[in-house]
C-alpha cells in the first residue's frame, strides 16, 4: 500500500473515533442540573451566567459538532453546580466551540 493511501486511510480513521469522542466528564455534583429552554426559566433566579468553550479540532482533524455541543453543555452544567445553580439554559449558538450559559436557581 503506497503511504499517501495509508495516510488517507489514517485520517478517515481518526475522523471517525474522534468525531464522536467526549473530553469533558460532569462532576457528579453537575449531574443533576437541568438544561431547559429560555422560556422554562422566567420564575427561576437567575445567578449569572458561564461562558464555556472546547477544541474545535484535534491536530488537524475537525470534530463533530454534536460532540462540540454536548461537551460544552457539560462544561456549562459543571460551572452551574459550582456557582449553587441547578439549571443551565443557552443564551448563545455555539460559536467557534464557544457558547454562553444562564445559571439558574429554579428548585428553591
């Protein structure tokens, strides 16, 4: 097999384990904070907001965006527990593998 077919066939590889890959793990503190649209949470309290963002690429291999979306909803639920918060809404699209978060106190 000549070496640009094999560095092809690398690539297409890469692309299909990585496209999918999770690099972010929620804090077992995170796990039960909701994401809820914006108009869920009009009687919450809001405590602020978190601005999250991800790789975009690993090397020079572009990933998913459903893996970009999830690990920065993650990223979000993560600082939502930190800041006592128990829901999270998005305030932006995702952007460059960055997005901004509402932190809401909606339970109390």
């Amino acid at each position: 097999m000549r070496a640009s077919n094999r560095n092809v066939i690398l690539a297409a590889a890469m692309t299909a384990v990585l496209g999918g890959c999770s690099f972010v793990t929620i804090d077992p503190c995170a796990e039960d904070v909701l994401v809820l649209a914006a108009e869920r949470t009009k009687d919450c309290e809001r405590l602020g907001q978190t601005r999250v963002s991800v790789a975009t690429k690993i090397g020079f291999i572009k990933r998913g965006k459903p893996a970009i979306s999830e690990n920065l909803e993650t990223l979000a639920r993560n600082s939502a527990a930190e800041m006592g918060g128990d829901t999270i809404t998005a305030e932006t699209q995702v952007s460059n593998g960055k997005q901004t978060f509402g932190i809401f106190d909606c339970v109390n």
